[in-house]
C-alpha cells in the first residue's frame, strides 16, 4: 500500500468514474484499475462495485475512507511541517470556530507571534467537531471551540465568556423598546448558530423559525448583514463592540423565559503535546 493508491483511492470515491480519476491523477485508466485492485487484495475487502458508466462505493470503502482522508492530511502536515523547519524553531497549527476570527482571540494569537517570531502559525477554520476531530489525530496543535470536549485525552481551559445581544443597524431599532419571542418571528432576522447551547435555548424561545430572511455560517457575513439594515440578529459583545460604539449598531433588550445564555470559547489540546504548546497556551492564559 502507498500514497499514489491511497490517493487514487480517494480520488475515486469522489468521482465515482475511472476516467474522471485517471484524469486527475494524471495516469492512463489501467493504472486506476490496477492500483484499486492492489489496494483490495491488501485489505482484503471490496471497495467499489463497478457498474456500466461509474461505480458505487461499499461500505467498507466508507469506512476505509475516513482513514485515508486523515492519513493523507497527516502526510500533507508532516510536509509542510519538514520545509518550514529550516526558517522556524516551532510549527504550530492553531484552530478556531469562524467567529472566533472576529473576537480578541486573533488579537492574542497576533501579538503572540509578534512576541515570537521563530514561531511559524498556521490558522484553520471549522466547527467545533472538525476541529477537536483534527486534534485527535495531531493535524492541530491547540484548538478554540465553543463546545468543550469529553474525553481526558484533551486538557480544556476556559478562555472567555461573554454576553450574546439581540442587535441591528441604530436606523432600524431606534424606534424599538424591546421584542419578546414572539415578537421576534415577525422581524426579518439574520441567524448565526452560537453552538448547541445557544441553539437549545432559542428552540425553546423562539421555535425552528424556518422562515428566516438569512441563514449564515460565518459571523462576518451576519455582521455585514446587520450593518446594512438587512435584518437584526445575535451576535457575539466583542464583535459589536466597535461598530456600537460608532453608533452603527444598537442592542435590542430581548424579553424572554429564560437568559441568554453566554457563550464559552474553549482552549483545548492533546495533553501528549503539552511541551510543544506549553508556550503558546500560556500566553493566551496570561493574557486573557
């Protein structure tokens, strides 16, 4: 088993198509054929059902999948890890939730580095799954997510809380005194997911509420929604912070059954790295 088979083998399992895979890896269609069928002999198992114009993954190609995908992002790391070590004392792989991006976490990482130029940071977004996911099998050094891991794999601090207000543009909700839940499905509202807490509490609040105006993913997209009078939303007090003060943006009091709850930001990492993390983890401590 080698690399060009485990990457034909993902290549497939995405095109479904010899010829597409052929292509892509640059190769004539028999060398796919022959390297699926090294890797099935070797694993004893078949991976693909062949049919007419494409074929089917099995579930044992399903579950083999996950592997390769992981230990082929393993051997991308350990790549770019290897060339950056003649420039760099360190290599660390930092991740964090989207909005995090937004708050005073950067601004941590940031002067950190600055403090640090030896130090070469690598930063990737995800959700709170992919990225403690990723830490379990060592493609990130520390992580920042709002929902805090199990398992004593890991060792998690708290890094901050904060409040999560109702806001929108000052031009909009000036003439506003307050909303209540009910009030709320009535408004065009711009909803980011502040994780499971969050999503809890306004299931209970507020209901499903699938008529949304917006649905986004990223804070930095509801933000600039908000600013532009598309609609009010719930947003973190750090990323409105400026643009309130500016006057730009203005709470909302949102009368409700039960609070708002806050939302934590987790610094997390896999306590076999402690020594390679130890510096950084403990500025972040510091200078929370």
């Amino acid at each position: 088993m080698d690399l060009e088979q485990l990457k034909t083998f993902k290549s497939l399992a995405s095109s479904r198509n010899f010829t597409r895979t052929a292509e892509e890896m640059n190769v004539v269609q028999s060398t796919v054929t022959a390297r699926i069928k090294l890797l099935e002999e070797e694993i004893g198992e078949k991976l693909f059902i062949r049919k007419t114009r494409s074929v089917e993954i099995t579930e044992e190609g399903k579950t083999f999948l996950v592997y390769v995908q992981q230990a082929l992002e393993i051997m991308s790391e350990g790549i770019k890890t290897t060339r950056i070590q003649s420039r760099f004392d360190v290599s660390l792989v930092i991740g964090g939730m989207n909005s995090l991006w937004d708050t005073q976490i950067f601004d941590q990482i940031h002067q950190y580095q600055s403090y640090n130029p030896k130090t070469a940071l690598r930063l990737i977004s995800g959700h709170s799954e992919d990225i403690i996911e990723k830490i379990r099998y060592g493609l990130i050094d520390v992580g920042f997510v709002y929902k805090s891991p199990w398992s004593s794999q890991f060792n998690v601090s708290t890094v901050r809380t904060e409040a999560i207000h109702l806001v929108g543009a000052s031009h909009i909700v000036s003439e506003i005194d307050s909303l209540k839940s009910n009030q709320l499905k009535e408004m065009p509202f711009i909803h980011y997911n502040w994780g499971t807490e969050f999503s809890d509490w306004f299931k209970l609040e507020v209901g499903e509420h699938e008529a949304m105006r917006f649905r986004v993913d990223h804070s930095a997209v509801a933000l600039r929604l908000l600013l532009k009078g598309e609609g009010i939303g719930f947003m973190l007090e750090s990323i409105i912070k400026n643009d309130e003060e500016k006057g730009l943006l203005s709470c909302i009091p949102f009368i409700s059954q039960a609070e708002i709850p806050k939302q934590n930001v987790y610094m997390i990492f896999d306590k076999h790295k402690k020594e390679k993390v130890t510096s950084f983890v403990q500025y972040i401590l510091d200078s929370k």
